[in-house]
C-alpha cells in the first residue's frame, strides 16, 4: 500500500531504556523463635519429668523434677538438691513450686509414701518441712501450691482435699466432709489473688475461700455445675483469672477475664494436644502448655501453636515459666528444659522493576480523514418488581428486624431465675405461634457491673452474667415447653454489660426480644 507523504520533524533523541531499583526500605518484621535445650549434655541435670519451673529475682530457674529440685543460675551453672545432707529423702521428687515473699522456696514433695511441704531459703538451704497426714485409699500428691499475702501456704492435693498451713504451723483441712458445697476433693489448682481470696479448681468446677470461710462456686464452661474439670489458674496483672477447663464432654476451654476461647480443632483432640500447664506472662499474652508443644494467645492475634513444624521437638510440654528477659521456659516429660528465644527478623521488599521509558521519535503524518458513523443507543427499560417487606406486629407495636426490644410482664424473682410473672412470656409464645416464618434472639440483662477496680468486680460481673443467662434459659424452656421450634430461636446473656441507665435499676434488669430473621 502506498503511503502519503510523511514529514520528519524530529528524530529519535534516546531509545528505550529498562531499569531495575532495588526498594532498600524495610517491609515488615517479623519474630522467629528458637529452641534450645539447655538441660542436654549438661553435668548434674537429673533425667525424668520437670513437673514445675519458677524463676526469681535473681533469673534462677528452680526446677521440680521427678528426681528433685535443679538450680540452673544465670551464669549457666547447674546444682541439683535432691542428695542435700539433711532433707535428701524429702525431696527425691518434687511436684510443685512457690515463691514467698521473703523469697524463700516452698516445694510440695513425695517421698517413700510420705507428702511433705518443705521450706527452703533463697539460697536452697533447708529451713523446715511438715508432712501431710496420708490414710488408706488416699492419694495427697500435692499438684499445686501458693502462698498468701500473711504466709499462710495453700496445699493443692490430688485426692486429699485442700490444706491451709499457717505461719503459725497449723493445719487446716477444706474437703467435702467438711462443707459440702466444695465441689470436689480432687484439687487440681490453687491460686490466691491479690486480695488474697484463694481461688481453687477440681475435677468439678472451681470454688473460692476468702478470711478462711468457703465463699462461693463457679461452672466455669457454663455447662452446668459439677461438670467441668478446672485444670490450672494463673493471675493476670490485672488481677483476673486465667483458666484452663474441661467440659463434661472434654472439650478443652481457656477462659480469662470471663472471656472464653475454645481451642480450635487441631489442637482440641485429645491424642495430640492435652493441657498440662498455664502462664500469663507480664505483657498478658497466655500460654498453654500440653502434648508437643505449646500454644500462645496475644490480645488480638490468633492462637499460634509451636510444635515441630516450629523446631519443637517433644513428646510434651510438662511446665512454663517466664523470665525476666521475657523468654519462655519449658518443662518436658523427657527430654529436659528448653528455652524459647525470639528474635526479630527484618524481612526487605522485594525487588520492583520500574516501568520501561521510552523516547520515541515524534513523525508527523498526513491522516485520511475519518467517517464517522452514528448509532442511536436504545436503552431498554426493565421496571423491577417492588419488594413488600412484611409488617411484624408485637404487643401493637411495629417491629424491624435488628431491633431489640424489652419484653413486659417478666417478672423474676430477687436473685432468682424462677418466674413470679409469666404473662409476658406467653405474649411471646403467642406471637411466635401467629408468625411461624420469624426467628429471634432472646438476650437476657441485669443491673450495671462495677467498675473494674471495685475489689469484687470479678465475682459479682459473674454472678451477674451467670444470672441472666439463666434467666433467659427460663423463657426459652417456657416458648419450647409450649410448642415453639428450638430452631427459631437463639439465647444471649450479657449479665450487666449492656445497661439503659447508668445505675441499679429495674430499667436494666430486663429480657429483649430481636427478630433476627423472616423468611
């Protein structure tokens, strides 16, 4: 095809350049974790399970082992105890391990069929022991210990009940015999708090001492009382608990602040993953120890799980202890102590390619002239259909689904979840019966929670919530008693989180019905 004319005004003045920059700036960082096990191929370090690890001031980790008590320094030396002249056939095994604070050690120890509690100075210098009293077909393992505020010690036993040593030496017993409300004699934890109320799981449920008197019990899975197996308790700086539970089905829970997380489905089977130990460490992350490995909760993080795909490489994690650097100490059943070490990695940007430049000669050229064609663009008109939302009547009163509104005429009785006044739950069971397509959500409420500070917060949030879930547990029996679906409707319990008025009211004490669905 023959070309017209074409003119050059300008030549090419540079060609085509490519160029690659390397982006130096840091992208992200990211911490990655070391095992090392401190305990192999070191000089004095008995072989066999480490049942508890506490470090004090000095970043001594002391370390109860099923052949007796190591102190691993912070210069790396190692001392073993259990061969110590006096007390040598107290502590041929050590079971658990508490600081005072005068800083002096108190071990639970097993020995010969003899349970001891025996005190050490900070230097691990005998001071004194007691035995535990024993009787046939009794188990007095000690599982935990802790001591409060007047250097009383609490004695965890695994079958013996719960003992109290005063600094005055006597002995105190809590056990089933005694008080029928402790839920069990199998004690599994112990913890006292900082207004040295004495916190105290068994194998079912948790319980409270506060000035030497039983106070109150707790189903801490919510699955009903005298179900679940409160296996250990850790205090957050804050002062709230942190809980590790079985439900009556032995699904695992982690339960703080009130708050519960189940544990996902890799971790939850009992064949590879089973609670052994829980640590809050300063900065509020939660770790949970078990078969092969560990796991860590942070405040808005998802759970992370280091096993051996980390480089973890253990049959089980027996114990957890946190220095003062932060790092995390592990107890194994065999294979000795380990240290988790994290280090921050700076990860750079990958290389970016900047776009190709060209400079390209500028050519004039004599263009045909263009013929321009003219479409008439017909746009078709399609009138949709209006969509008639149903009006749902309650009480003569127009309701949108999302709303919540409070329901009259249920009345309880005072710190009861026993109805005096059902009317208008049979409104609602009425209701439910005149619209069978609508689904709601029943939500129950109570006066205002305290102040996070008050000294009983904790206690009366839970009294609180535990109240209005019960309640509200009262409504849904009373709908599905009388012929509503289970299907149509859900249950929440918000104890005295959500309040209308900001004080003690009959206002906040309420049950709220919301459509959540119409099909």
């Amino acid at each position: 095809m023959k070309q017209n004319s074409l003119f050059l005004t300008l030549f090419l003045l540079l060609f085509s350049i490519a160029s690659f920059a390397q982006n130096t700036e840091t992208a992200e960082v990211i911490e990655k974790v070391e095992f090392r096990n401190i305990s192999k191929d070191r000089a004095g370090f008995p072989e066999g399970q480490i049942n508890s690890i506490a470090i004090d001031g000095n970043d001594t980790k002391w370390i109860a082992t099923e052949n007796g008590l190591v102190a691993f320094y912070a210069d790396s030396t190692v001392r073993t105890f259990n061969r110590a002249d006096k007390y040598d056939s107290l502590i041929d095994k050590v079971s658990s391990i508490r600081f005072d604070k005068k800083g002096t050690i108190w071990l639970g120890t097993f020995s010969n069929d003899i349970v001891s509690v025996v005190n050490l100075d900070a230097y691990g210098e005998y001071i004194w022991h007691t035995e535990i009293p024993t009787f046939s077909n009794k188990s007095f393992y000690i599982n935990a210990i802790d001591v409060d505020s007047k250097g009383g010690k609490w004695i965890a036993t695994a079958q013996g009940g719960l003992w109290h040593i005063a600094a005055n030496n006597k002995k105190t017993i809590y056990n089933r015999e005694i008080e029928p409300n402790i839920p069990s004699d199998a004690i599994n934890a112990v913890t006292v708090d900082n207004n040295d109320v004495v916190w105290v799981g068994t194998s079912a449920g948790m319980f409270n001492i506060q000035n030497g008197k039983f106070k109150d019990a707790f189903d801490v899975t919510n699955d009903g009382y005298g179900y679940d197996n409160v296996l250990h308790i850790d205090l957050k700086p804050d002062g709230n608990l942190c809980v590790t539970a079985l439900n009556r089905k032995g699904k695992q829970f982690l339960v703080c602040n009130q708050e519960m997380f189940q544990m996902s489905k890799r971790v939850t089977k009992s064949k590879f993953f089973r609670f052994n130990d829980v640590l809050v460490t300063p900065n509020e992350n939660v770790w949970i120890a078990g078969v092969k490995g560990v796991i860590k909760f942070a405040k808005e993080e998802d759970p992370i799980f280091y096993d051996q795909d980390s480089g973890l490489v253990v049959s089980a994690v027996t114990a957890l202890a946190c220095d003062i650097n932060g790092d995390i100490w592990l107890g194994t059943p065999q294979e000795g102590l380990f240290k988790m070490q994290f280090k921050k990695i700076e990860i750079p940007k990958e290389a970016e390619i900047e776009p190709i430049k060209e400079v390209i000669a500028l050519v004039e050229v004599k263009k045909e002239p263009e013929i321009k064609v003219e479409k008439e663009i017909v746009k078709p008109t399609i009138e949709l259909p209006k969509i008639e939302v149903p009006k749902i009547i309650f009480n003569q009163k127009e309701i949108k689904k999302g709303e919540a509104i409070s329901l009259e005429n249920i009345e309880f009785n005072i710190k009861s979840y026993s109805l005096n006044n059902a009317e208008g739950v049979q409104a609602l069971v009425d209701f439910m019966k005149e619209n069978p397509k609508v689904r709601i959500e029943i939500a129950g409420h109570t006066d205002k929670d305290p102040h996070p500070a008050h000294p009983s917060y904790a206690r009366i949030a839970k009294q609180q919530l535990d109240l209005s879930r019960q309640r509200v547990e009262t409504v849904y029996r009373y709908l599905t008693d009388r012929g509503i679906d289970a299907s149509r409707i859900e249950k929440r319990a918000y104890g005295g989180t959500k309040p209308l008025v900001n004080s003690n009211s009959g206002v906040n004490r309420r049950v709220e019905m919301k459509i959540i669905d119409v099909e």
